[in-house]
C-alpha cells in the first residue's frame, strides 16, 4: 500500500465520542496522538506504543483495559481497548 492511499483520521473527524468516531484499526495523525498523551500521565509511553493511564474497563480475562496507540512507522494507530502492554482490541 502507499502512503498517498493511506487515510489518516484527524481531529475533524472526532466529532463527539472518540470511541464513536474512532473504530480499531483507524490511522491518526499526530494531534491526536499528542492529546491522549498530554491529557493523563501515560501508562506505556514508547517510541511506538501509548496507552493512556486511565482505565477505559474491565475485563475477566486480564483486567483493566486502556486506550491504546501504536505507530508502524507511517503513522499512529488506533488499537482500541488492550490490555497493559498489549495491542489486541478487548470487546
């Protein structure tokens, strides 16, 4: 795939719910990166992972699930709910 083909979402498109507007998978620019990073204290902050610290649920399998972010070096990608230091969306 190239990159002109690669759709990236970007604040325009959050238009009330992030979780509404934002499926698993979706590309993200780096604003919106960058608010989920300034808006708590990171759980995981690496050069190609965030996870905001503030749980989103729960789940029995594994616990607290949070907003997680990783980047594959053409942009920044939603994963949904994970698990700390994972990137599988949770339902």
């Amino acid at each position: 795939m190239e990159t002109k083909d690669i759709k990236i979402k970007t604040k325009d498109d959050w238009k009330y719910d992030f979780d509404q507007d934002f499926e698993p998978g979706d590309r993200v620019d780096d604003e919106i990166y960058q608010h989920f990073l300034d808006v708590l204290p990171p759980l995981v902050h690496r050069s190609n992972m965030l996870q905001v610290s503030e749980p989103y649920g729960w789940d029995s399998r594994g616990g607290n699930t949070y907003t997680t972010f990783v980047h594959d070096g053409i942009s920044w990608i939603y994963k949904g709910h994970c698990f700390k230091n994972q990137t599988e969306h949770i339902h």
